[in-house]
C-alpha cells in the first residue's frame, strides 16, 4: 500500500488527543516499555566441554524500539552438578554476545564449531561464516547468481552439518530467473544482466509466492557447501516444482550419502504457507553431491548438469515433515498433520511415525511407516488430548536413543511429554497437576533444560533430571535455575506480583448439537485477576486467539500482563475448535465459524459472571484475526455486552477476504466443513459469495454501537486490510465511536517492535477511557 492512500485513511480517521488522554499516553507508555524489555528465549544448545562439563548457549532476543528490530544475542553457561542430588549449578559468562547482522547459528554436532549466516538485505551475496575457538576460521560469500538467502523462517529452513563436520546442506531461495531488457531501441535479446543508463529491466511472468511472510520467496532449493574449500553446489532435484525445506543428513546406506528433506508441491497454487499445515508435503531422499578433492577456496562452481532422482518416502501419508534421525541411525522418525490436509482445517491435531531406515539394503519408494502417535480425537478428563506441535529440537533423542521429548499444547498449557517411538509411550516430563506451561530448550543428556511462565508469571529457567523416590517411583525433579535474563523492572514484577490465573471449565451449553462426544465435552478460559479486595470488580477484557485452530496458552504474554498490570481482569478463551482438546472438539467448528465459537465465548463470560467474578456493565473485548472476526461479531450479535472493543486485522467480510486473501481455501472450510475443501474455487459462484456474507460480522453492522479500535497492517496479505477498513467506515457511517491506526510495513501479526508496542499501548488508552 503506498504512502498516498494511507495518509488518506488518517485524514478520514482523525486521531485529535485531549489533554487527559493524552497524560494517560504518557503514564501507560513508561510502563509498557518496562514489558517489553523483557527478553524471549528463542532456543538453545548443549555440548561437552573439555573438562566433560556440560556448556549451554541460549539464544535470546529483545524488542529494539529505536531500531524496530529484534536485538539478538547469546548467552552461555557451564553446568556442574551441587553438593547433592538435588542441586545444578549454572556459571554464566559475565556479557552476552549481540549477533549483530546475524539471521542465524547452528552449531556443529560436536559442539566444536558454528555456521554464522548472514542474509542481505539487498543484491549483495551471502555470507558463510564458521566460528571455532572464538575465532573466524572460515568465510565465504556466495553471490545471488548462485542462489538468494538462506532461509531462516523455522518452517522452510533447514541448516544441517554432517556428521564429520565437512559439510553443511541448507535451504536458499533459487536464483531469480533472468528479467527481460529494454532500451530505446526496444527489447534487447540476451536478458543482459548488466543495468546501466542506457536500459531498463523490466518485470518478466509473475510467479508465484507462498504468501503471508514470504513476499519475495518463490522457490526454496537444496545447496551444500564444502567448509574446507567454499564450494557450493545445488542439488537440482527431478522434480523441479517442489518447494524444499527442513533438510537433514542421513546416516549412510552402503558406500552412499543421502539427503532427506520436506517437499511442497506447489498444485494447484502456492496458498499461503505460514500457519497453514494442510498444505500436503512429504518427506523425500535424494543422493548427496560429492565433491572433488581438489581445494580451491572460495570457488563457486555449479557443475550438476543433470537432476538428481528422488525418493518419496511417504507416500502413504499426505504430510510429513520435522524428520530426525536416532542416534543409532536405525530410525527416522517425524511428524504429521494429515488431520489438517485431509480436512482442509488449516492447523489440527497431528501424530507421530518412525521408518526403519535400511543402513545396509537399497532405499525404495515403500517403505513402511510405523504410527507411533496416532491422531487422538477425544481424551477423558485430562488424560492427554494428542500431539500438538509443529516441530521437533534439533536433537530431541534420551541416551537410550529411542525416547523423545517434545513441547505440546495440553488443553490451555503447553507441557513437555516424552515419547518412546518403539512403543508409542507418552509420559509427562513437566509436573502435570499446574495450570502453567512448560517450554523443552534443549537436553543436557538426559536431564532438561526448560522455561516454565504463566499469563502474568515472568519466565522462569529450570533444570530437571530423574530421581528416585523413597517408593521407588522414579519421577522428574525440577530445580530453579538464576539466571540473569528475566530481570525485569521492580515496577513491572511488583504490579504482577498479586495478580494470579486459573484455568477454568466452561461447560458446552446446548450439547444437543454436538455430533461427537468431544464436541461436547468443557472448553476452556484463563481467569486472570488480583486477589479480590472487598466487593470491587476490576474491569474485564475478554482476550480471544485467531486461527481459529490455534490456543492461546498459559504462557506470559508481554502485552497481556502489561494489561493485567494497568488495572484490568482478563478472560482468555479458549472456544471449541482450539488446539489441544482432540480432535473431535476441533473438528467440530469448521461451518460452524460465527455462531459456535460466538456462543462459546459468550457461554464462558456468562460462567465467570454467575460466579461473581465480573461485573457484566465493565467488559470489553479483544482480538486478532480470528479473534478479530470475534471480536466484530460479538459486538454486533451481543451489542450491549459489550463497552469497548479493539479488532487487530480482523476478519469481517468472507465475501470480500475470498478474493484477495493467500488462504481463500480457509473461507470455504471455516464456512462449509469438511465439503468446503472440495467446494473451494478461484471463481466463487453468487451462491458462495452470499454464504460467506451471511458468516461474517458484516452482516451484524447495523446493530453495532460498541466504540472500536482497529489495528491494521497495510502489507497483510493473510487479511488484507480493507476487511478491517470496511467495518470501520461502515461504524463511522453510523456515528459509532470509531479509531483505526494503520501500520505501513507490518504484516498479519503487526509485530515489529514499534507496531506492537503503539498498538497495545492504544488498545490499553482506549479500554481505559470507556471502562472507566
């Protein structure tokens, strides 16, 4: 969206402060940026020392408000055992190091060395560097005629070492195909890639991009580089469509190399990737390049003239990715979201395989796959709902080499279960009576290095190793970790220190209308609120994730405790249809988007005011995406609930989202069902068009008297911004009390640093003025 137009949507929405508003900026701002401060734990690593103590490197990253960027470093620490059983000690390095122009590190498996890369931010090369001793040993700079940058989206990418340490495969974007050439004289032949005064390039066919986040990324391709002479060669693979990602070394089979990877095909289109796992992907083998023994450093050179055959090793599975290799070699195990493929649901419940990997026979395209976790799609009380989680650690593997720890959503927490892939055990590794989740970093051998935080509850480091009880139960004992990170502001931890949260059971009120018993069964909401003084009733925002297959968590959340510290209760829903409940409870909202999930919400604010802990005239609520569609929703099929309302990106029309979102498929799942995946087309007929607008908020304007505030970012591409504009104008139209802030350069989440900061920040103000 250019300059123009958004000066244009300021001048229609005029922001004039009054003076008192304007003193309340100025307090709840100071406060805010004491929250975001606060540091995030990204991920981290452990490796042996010389003296055979354990040496752990976290990577972490801060909001950078002046530079609105994320300031990224790291932090190390050794680790030796305490006096006894129960103690760990942690030896912190005095500084962290900032990875200042560093998009990422991947350490090598020996812990000896680490690739450093830096991705440009313009047509300048690559850069490879590798680190040993605290010292530079190596650095290459691959050109963008070899390939564009590296990717490090955590879905795509894929930075893998092998096991000598001699090489290193990685996903890049494929160099862009060559652009026509003009000059006066008209087209020029050759598609020169020389720009000078005399000639322009002009814009060649339009390809295809995967959408929301990946504006620029057209096609992710497989590279391997030789650390010892900087060679670099693409494995081209035979099918020249698929998009690769996730690629890992494989233990040897005979005298041969393998790669596995994940492939996309890009049929019929390239939908919008981020956060959509019903895209079908499978995981592939493909022979690694070999290398001359030659060394010429800094050579570049593609000599692969021929495309190297593939090998589909899942077949019978409709998505596969996150593979990882046992120690032993034997097993490759993975995960899946083919609940998610095969009903068009964009996130669902996945499970977990294992492939015998043939070490001495030929690799062939049927191997069996083993389920070791199958889709759960209904769970008694709080025995585990199924795996939710979209990725594996680096090495998630115990000693004994067949048991794995992931982090998975549990109901409304993430927890850390272990996995045995030979018998399909999963056993809870963090405590399992909490309301608080628990995040896995990394594991030193078979003791875990973890992150547990609640809503308001800042993020705490703990260590867990196995003892044994005097029963002769063995069971995971956790110790505090003190850690420099999360020392907050004395304002911050003090204004938190009294507010506490608890999970609450919301029961289903019309189970007539469930089809399945999962469907049926309570829902969730965290309660967050001080200890009660008296009869007073703090005001309430009711908080409600997107997706709509997603949850929102026990974790902290910086903007919602900044909120809980300013003066207002929350309530955080979790309708049905969120993640981490079985698969029977999700399944049951697609079709059902704008009436289920309304009531759901509606049924959990009615809960927590029968109980006396809300006072029904001092709510507003809050949403994005999704949570947006929500959000708009409830205040036009509830409009006296509700006093205040803010929509970040919201989802207000399916009529016009259809025709100009990267996932028009999910308007026709969420609106139809299971039967929208097969209903979805490029040319929605009238009937369609009519069925979205009668799903949408759109419909409900005209009962909308609720002041709302609308955040939109102008390079949304998941929901365009003139889906939150339109709603906007038409509550203007009406006289409703109406603000909306555009963020030029942010996407869906509005995430960058200054965006989320000015964003909360008004949302907070314009709560505060109308729950007064």
């Amino acid at each position: 969206m250019d300059g123009s137009k958004i000066s244009a949507v300021v001048e229609e929405f005029p922001s004039g402060i009054d003076p008192a508003t304007e003193e309340e900026y100025v307090e709840q701002s100071k406060l805010l940026e004491e929250f975001t401060k606060i540091p995030n734990f990204d991920k981290a690593w452990t490796f042996k020392s010389d003296s055979g103590d354990s040496v752990v490197t976290f990577s972490i990253s801060q909001a950078n408000l002046l530079a609105n960027k994320k300031r990224k470093y790291t932090l190390s620490a050794h680790i030796s055992e305490g006096n006894d059983d129960s103690e760990v000690n942690f030896k912190w390095t005095p500084f962290p190091v900032e990875m200042v122009g560093i998009s990422t590190i991947v350490p090598s498996p020996a812990g000896s060395k680490f690739l450093a890369v830096r991705n440009p931010e313009n047509d300048s090369p690559v850069q490879l560097e590798i680190w040993s001793a605290g010292q530079l040993e190596k650095e290459f700079h691959i050109p963008q005629s070899v390939h564009g940058s590296i990717y490090t989206d955590g879905w795509f990418e894929g930075i893998s070492w092998n096991s000598n340490e001699t090489y290193i495969a990685y996903i890049a974007e494929e160099p862009s195909p060559s652009k026509p050439t003009f000059t006066l004289s008209g087209y020029q032949k050759g598609c020169s890639t020389d720009k000078d005064s005399t000639n322009w390039k002009g814009q060649g066919d339009f390809k295809e991009e995967w959408g929301e986040a990946y504006a620029g990324k057209r096609q992710p391709a497989l590279f391997v580089v030789n650390i010892d002479s900087g060679e670099v060669k693409h494995v081209k693979i035979s099918e020249h469509s698929l998009s690769l990602g996730q690629v890992v070394w494989a233990p040897s089979i005979g005298e041969h190399q393998y790669l596995v990877f994940v492939g996309w095909s890009p049929e019929p289109r390239k939908l919008g990737m981020i956060y959509c796992y019903n895209r079908p992907c499978a995981l592939y083998a493909v022979k690694a390049p070999e290398f001359g023994s030659e060394v010429n450093e800094h050579k570049l050179k593609d000599e692969s003239k021929e495309d190297f055959p593939i090998y589909n090793l899942t077949q019978n599975i409709s998505s596969a990715f996150s593979p990882r290799f046992s120690p032993d070699g034997k097993s490759l195990v993975f995960l899946s979201a083919h609940s998610s493929v095969n009903t068009g649901a964009h996130s669902a419940t996945n499970s977990l395989h294992r492939i015998d990997w043939p070490r001495d026979g030929k690799l062939s395209f049927s191997e069996t796959i083993v389920d070791v976790v199958p889709v759960v799609h209904w769970a008694e009380d709080d025995l585990f709902p199924g795996l939710y989680s979209h990725g594996l650690l680096a090495n998630p593997w115990f000693s004994d080499g067949h048991t794995i720890i992931i982090t998975t959503i549990w109901r409304s927490r993430s927890a850390i279960v272990s996995i045995d892939i030979l018998s399909g055990e999963v056993s809870c590794v963090s405590p399992d009576h909490t309301d608080y989740s628990w995040n896995v970093l990394a594991l030193d051998g078979d003791n875990v290095i973890a992150v547990r935080s609640g809503p308001v509850t800042i993020p705490g480091l703990k260590y867990g190793f196995l003892i044994e009880t005097e029963t002769k139960d063995v069971v995971w004992n956790w110790v505090d970790v003190l850690n420099p990170m999360f020392n907050c502001s004395t304002k911050a931890r003090t204004l938190l220190s009294n507010i506490l949260f608890s999970i609450l059971k919301i029961p289903v009120k019309d189970v007539s209308n469930c089809v399945t018993k999962g469907a049926s069964e309570p829902f969730e909401a965290i309660f967050v609120a001080p200890l009660p003084k008296g009869n007073e009733l703090k005001p309430l925002i009711v908080n409600l994730h997107g997706g709509p297959h997603s949850t929102s968590t026990s974790s902290f959340s910086k903007s919602l405790a900044f909120l809980a510290a300013v003066g207002f209760n929350l309530l955080i829903v979790n309708y049905r249809g969120s993640l981490g409940f079985g698969e029977d409870a999700l399944q049951s909202l697609p079709g059902k988007i704008g009436s289920q999930d309304v009531n759901d919400v509606l049924a959990a604010l009615d809960h927590i005011i029968d109980q006396g802990l809300a006072n029904p005239a001092k709510v507003a609520v809050l949403g994005g995406s999704h949570g947006g569609f929500l959000t708009t929703h409830l205040i036009g099929q509830a409009p006296d609930r509700f006093v205040a309302a803010a929509a970040r990106n919201p989802v207000c029309n399916l009529a016009l989202m259809v025709g100009t979102s990267d996932i028009p498929d999910w308007c026709y799942v969420e609106c139809y069902g299971r039967e929208g995946k097969n209903y979805f087309t490029e040319a929605p007929s009238a009937e369609h068009l009519i069925h979205l607008y009668h799903m949408s908020p759109i419909r409900h304007v005209s009962n909308v008297k609720t002041p709302t505030i609308f955040l939109l970012g102008a390079k949304d591409l998941r929901v365009p911004f003139s889906n939150g504009l339109q709603f906007a104008r038409a509550l203007k139209e009406k006289g409703v009390d109406t603000k909306v802030i555009v963020f030029p350069d942010d996407k869906h989440p509005i995430d960058r640093p200054q965006s989320d900061f000015e964003s909360f920040l008004n949302i907070c103000v314009w709560f505060k003025k109308y729950l007064k």
